[in-house]
C-alpha cells in the first residue's frame, strides 16, 4: 500500500483531535459509512435554543471513527466547523469547507471529507425530523 503524504493541519487533526468523543444526551446522533473504503463516523451533536435569536444552535459536536487519517481528521474538522453555528449554517458545510480547513487532501483522500458532511447532513435531518415528531 502506497503511503500518504498529511500536510501539517491534517496531521495535527488526526493525532490530537479536539472533538473525538460522546455525547451521552446528544440531542441528534448519525452514523454513515463510506462504501469506498469503509471508513465509519458517528457525530454527536448538542443543541440549544439560543435565547437572543430564537435559533437553535449547535452547542457541542463530537465524533467516534473508525478510519484513516484522512477520515479522523476530516471528522475532527468538521465538529470544529459545526460547533456555534445554527441548524441551518451547520447544513450548509460541505466537503469543500472541510477539505479547505484541512488546507486539502491528497486526491486519493478526499472521499473522507464526505464522511463528515453527510454524517453531519444526515444527524441534522434526523434532530429535525424529531423535532417535528414531538410538536
């Protein structure tokens, strides 16, 4: 297997993640495993009404992966990305913000980004389609 060549920020993200963890009350929780390589990330999200905006608000995100550099970093960074931002500026991260923040991904890597935007996609939809359930 060919080795793979991390820059600095993807290799800081990889071996010192800051949001690698659970959410036991996680008020949203998604799994996705990409069917390429069979990378696996679990994000946790908390969420809290935000009391001068009315907006609903990520206020915790955590993630569990069982992958590559690539996919840990990748998971890590998006976390990062989610934390403090609303519902809907959360769902508007995509694999091309993750692979900036990360400062890119060699080519053959950048299927991992997408780990984390549709894992973070798919914990918003279910939060919303339990919010909806409970009205």
């Amino acid at each position: 297997m060919a080795e793979v060549d991390y820059n600095k920020i993807v290799r800081k993200h990889f071996m010192y993640p800051k949001f690698m963890g659970e959410i036991k009350d996680a008020e949203a929780v998604a799994q996705i495993t990409n069917p390429y390589c069979g990378d696996t990330m679990k994000v946790y999200l908390k969420i809290k009404k935000d009391k001068k905006t009315g907006k609903e608000k990520i206020i915790d995100a955590k993630f569990q992966t069982m992958g590559c550099g690539a996919a840990i970093a990748s998971s890590d960074v998006t976390c990062e990305l989610a934390r403090g931002k609303t519902i809907q500026q959360a769902s508007e991260i995509t694999k091309e913000k993750i692979l900036k923040k990360l400062g890119g991904l060699p080519a053959a890597k950048v299927h991992c980004s997408l780990l984390g935007q549709d894992a973070l996609h798919l914990a918003i939809k279910n939060y919303e389609l339990k919010a909806k359930k409970i009205k």
